[in-house]
C-alpha cells in the first residue's frame, strides 16, 4: 500500500496566493484605474469632438493612449476628395440648394441602458481599485513593498508614453 503524498499546509498556500495577488493587484492598479476613466469618458465620446462639442485637449489625447497607446490629439481628418474639390470650386452658400441633413437618430432604450451599466461598472472597477490598493497599503504586512509597486506600476507605463509621443 503506498501512502498518500503530504500537501503542505493550505493555509499557507492561500497565504501565498493571497500575497501574489496582492502584489500583482499593486502593480497593476495604476493601470487598471487609467482604463477604467478613460472608458468611461469613451463610453459617451467625451474624448472626440462632435456637432457643438470639442473636448479638452488632455481628454482627447487620453482617449488616444486608450485606444491606441500613444499621447496625442487626432489630426485634422481630411473630408474626402470630391468634397475638398467641391469647397474649392463651389459657388457661393446662397446659390446652392440647402442639403438635407440626416435626422439624428434617437439610441434605442436598450443602448442606453447597456451605456449606463457600462458607466457604472467602470466607475465601480475603480472604486474597487483604489480601495484594494488602500488595503494593500494600509493594512499589509511589507508597506515599503506595497508604495513600490504602486510607483512601478504608475511610472513604467508613464515613461512609455511619453517615450512613444
């Protein structure tokens, strides 16, 4: 008869498990909260301009580290080729025919509350981020250790994009 292999203790496997995800959740936390914000600012496109409404600079260029990693305001978007060519050449407003806009379309109840959910999951992610990271520190066993992964994982990414501006 072979005897069963010992195990260890589990209390201190969860320990350790427990302080891995402690310190991952550290470094990590700086990051996690970016993306919850700008998320939520994406939510209702408060990071790009639109009919009545040009964002602040730092909204806008946040919203491109986002979503495509680099710190910097859109370009100009240049309309297409035949209604640059059009403004060049055309007559006078008063002579053309009003063109017919599009009726603006009213989201349906169902985008909207899914936009609601979304802004409340993203505000609550980072709640529950700051307040995981304030555990962490106040109440952990290596505060030292704590403050440095906090710094690590706010300056790291912050050095990478100003790097790739």
């Amino acid at each position: 008869m072979v005897a069963p292999k010992r195990r260890g203790n589990p209390a201190l496997r969860f320990a350790a498990v427990r302080r891995i995800h402690t310190y991952l959740g550290l470094l990590i936390a700086p990051s996690v909260l970016f993306f919850a914000l700008t998320g939520a600012v994406q939510i209702y496109k408060l990071h790009e301009a639109h009919e009545g409404y040009v964002p602040p600079p730092v909204v806008e260029k946040l919203g491109m580290v986002h979503k495509i990693q680099v710190y910097k305001a859109r370009g100009k978007r240049p309309g297409p080729p035949a209604a640059e060519a059009a403004k060049v050449t055309a007559a006078p407003a008063a002579a053309k025919p009003a063109e017919a806009k599009a009726p603006a379309t009213k989201p349906k109840l169902a985008t909207t509350l899914l936009k609601a959910i979304f802004l409340l999951v993203s505000i609550a992610l980072a709640a529950a981020t700051v307040l995981g990271a304030w555990m962490a520190v106040a109440y952990g066993r290596e505060k030292r250790l704590s403050w440095i992964l906090l710094g690590v994982g706010t300056v790291i990414p912050t050095v990478l994009i100003a790097l790739s501006t």
